[in-house]
C-alpha cells in the first residue's frame, strides 16, 4: 500500500455510538498505531467540521461505517457514507446492535457487503481491520521506531544511516528528504550543501608536531591549551567534514596520538584568503579534540533520529 494517505481509516457513526462502542473501537486501533479520523482526536477547536470530515473522506484509505439504529435514523452519517462511496472508498461495515434484514432495508448495497458485528468485541474487530489495511504501515512504522532505537543504543551510525535510506525509499514521496539526506551521509557531502552537524573546531598550522617531544604527557587539554597560547602558529578554524560517515565513524574509532588528539592533513589554499598565495602548496596539519569525530557520529545519529520522527504520524493525545 502507499503511505501517501493522512489516515488508514475514517469512522463513520451516529453520535449516540460513541460512548460504548466507537470511541473504545479508534482508541485500540490507534494503540496498533493505526492513523484514525475520528471526530474526537481529529477536530481541533476552532476547526470547520465540514471542512475537516471532507478532508477526511478524501485523505483516508478506507472507510469504516458503524451501522446502527440511531445511524439509521440520521442523515448526516449517510452523506459521510455517500461521500465514501462517491470517493470510491473500500468500506468495511460495523453492525452495531442491528441484523442483517435491517441493514438491507437501509440500504440494499451495504447489506450485500460481508459486515462484522460488534459482538465480535473491539479487539477482535480491530484486528481484522488491520489485516484488511495490510501490514505495510504498521511494518513501516514499526520498522522506523525499530531504527530509532538502534540508534539510541549506539549502533554503528553508518549501518543506521544505510537502513535509514531503504526507509526512505519504502516512505516514497515523504522519504524524499530522508532519502537525501542519508544518501549525503553515505556519498559525503557536496560543497554547497549545508550539514552543520559535520562542523570541527581545529587549530591549524604549517608545523607538523613531533607530539612525543611536546611532553603533554597523554593530556590533550594540556596539548590544545599550548597551541591556544600561541595564537601565531596556531589558528583557530572550523571546518565541515564532508566524507562519507563511514569513514567519519573510522575516525571515531581510531586511537589517535596523545590519547584523543586528531590530526589532519589538508592543502593551504583551503584556507583562501587566509593564506598567501605563495604558501598554496604548502601542506597545513589540523589538531583537534580527537572526540571532535565522535561528536559529529553523536550528531548524525540526532539529525537522522530527528527526520525519522517526522516520518510517523503526529497524534493528538485522547
């Protein structure tokens, strides 16, 4: 099924069908994390009930008809039932303390649909429902609170990123982004793309240290202290790491040089107009809080859990 939709299902009932057998029904499907529109949880104050409940007939997969004598007997829920089939809508049918003969004399189309009746009990019922929807949404969204929590015990990011891109692909036009970030995160970033996430402090310099002779004795807060001391030969700069997260994550994971320093080695005209033109083919060494690499993995892994959040549902409380 498409993901496309704002609600799986829609619910259509007589007002007096809410206390004992609707709202009890929505709220056991929403617990399966069903998207429901249902008048309750939907309408906010203020909302147009027209307008809403025909945003909701357009936007829902199915609909879901609570057949009963008080439904029966009003107009309004057959103009949402007209609207359903008008929008040639699956509909699956409720029988809410009616027979068969009673549907058919109100409405000889409804009868000749397989109905359930609520005797059945909500928990059985919204089983069924849910099997009728398929289990791609629910999968779906089982499948993005699964990656959230790989993430949250710290699984390796560039693996998380890799699931993350085939949800993507499964969400279609709403994994657009996600699809393009991870794919960023996989191929490394271009240079004009913003990934604030990626930003390391360093200091640079044209001196390559000899980091045993410096005697910071495994320290590196001693060792960056000497190089902010002497803001001559050492400049503050920050830079966005752009390659791929695997190798982000590689450096992570490497012991550097005293303890946690990073280091790195990129050519000076990376720094126009900082450096002369003349010193373009000089080498410049970057040193770094060696936790600088583990702070972008930590980063990418909130960024990627952030847009996967917004990959689910947003659900009013009720």
């Amino acid at each position: 099924m498409s993901i496309d939709y704002e609600w799986d299902f829609f619910i259509s009932h007589a007002s007096e069908d809410k206390e004992e057998f609707v709202r009890p029904f929505v709220k056991r499907l929403r617990r399966s994390r069903v998207k429901v529109w249902y008048d309750e949880f939907t309408l906010g104050w203020g909302d147009s009930l027209r307008a809403s409940i025909d945003r909701g007939l357009r936007d829902s997969r199915i609909g879901i008809v609570v057949l009963s004598p008080d439904f029966f007997r009003k107009d309004w829920p057959r103009d949402e039932l007209d609207g359903l089939v008008a929008g040639g809508k699956r509909i699956l049918t409720v029988w809410h303390k009616v027979t068969k003969a009673d549907v058919y004399r109100y409405s000889p189309m409804l009868a000749g649909k397989l109905g359930r009746s609520s005797t059945l009990g909500i928990n059985e019922l919204a089983k069924q429902a849910i099997a009728v929807l398929g289990p791609t949404r629910v999968e779906f969204e089982r499948d993005v609170f699964s990656l959230i929590e790989r993430l949250q015990s710290g699984e390796s990011i560039s693996t998380c990123v890799a699931s993350g891109l085939k949800l993507a692909h499964k969400a279609g036009e709403k994994g657009k982004d996600l699809a393009a970030f991870c794919t960023n995160e996989i191929n490394g970033w271009n240079p004009t793309a913003a990934c604030r996430h990626r930003t390391v402090p360093f200091y640079a310099t044209f001196e390559m240290l000899n980091l045993a002779d410096l005697r910071w004795q495994g320290d590196v807060g001693r060792a960056l202290q000497y190089m902010a001391a002497d803001p001559n030969r050492f400049k503050r700069v920050s830079l966005t790491m752009r390659g791929p997260i695997l190798g982000i994550e590689a450096d992570a994971n490497r012991p550097h040089p005293m303890n946690s320093l990073a280091t790195k080695t990129v050519p000076a005209n990376m720094f126009f107009p900082l450096v002369r033109v003349e010193d373009f083919n000089r080498a410049v060494y970057l040193y770094a809080d060696g936790e600088s690499y583990q702070k972008i993995v930590r980063q990418t892994a909130a960024e990627l859990t952030r847009r996967l959040s917004m990959m689910l549902p947003k659900r009013k409380s009720g």
